[in-house]
C-alpha cells in the first residue's frame, strides 16, 4: 500500500524523506520504502508521525479524509 498522505504531510510542511527518518531514527531508505508502500510501516511509527502532522494514523492509511486529529479522552 503506497502511503500518498505520508508524501503529501511532508511536503506540505516542506521537509525531506531524511528529515523524517531522523524523527523516526531510521535511515532515509527505509523511511522512502514505507512512503512509497514497498515496506509496512510499524505501528509505533505511525504515532510518531500522526503525533508529529497533527492529524491521525486514520488519515495517514486514508481510512477517513478528515485531516484534523481526535479529540482525546
């Protein structure tokens, strides 16, 4: 599953794939193959970066069009 919203988050907040991996402690490549859906994406991951656009894993995998988070309980 190619990850378009991942690619879109990112751009639109105008940072590089190495920008992203550096959150995520991970190399570049591995972060470029979870955005183009060459690898899955752990979990653990998809917090951080839900956390980090302000929005939620929902969004990310496009389970739902609204960008904005959840409230929290």
């Amino acid at each position: 599953m190619k990850y378009q919203r991942l690619k879109d988050l990112r751009e639109d907040k105008d940072i590089y794939q190495k920008d992203v991996a550096k959150l995520l402690k991970i190399s570049q490549q591995y972060y470029s193959e979870y955005e183009n859906g060459k690898r899955p994406i752990p979990v653990e991951y998809l917090i951080k970066l839900a956390e980090f656009y302000n929005t939620s894993i929902d969004y990310i995998v496009g389970i739902t069009n609204e960008i904005k988070p959840y409230k929290r309980i």
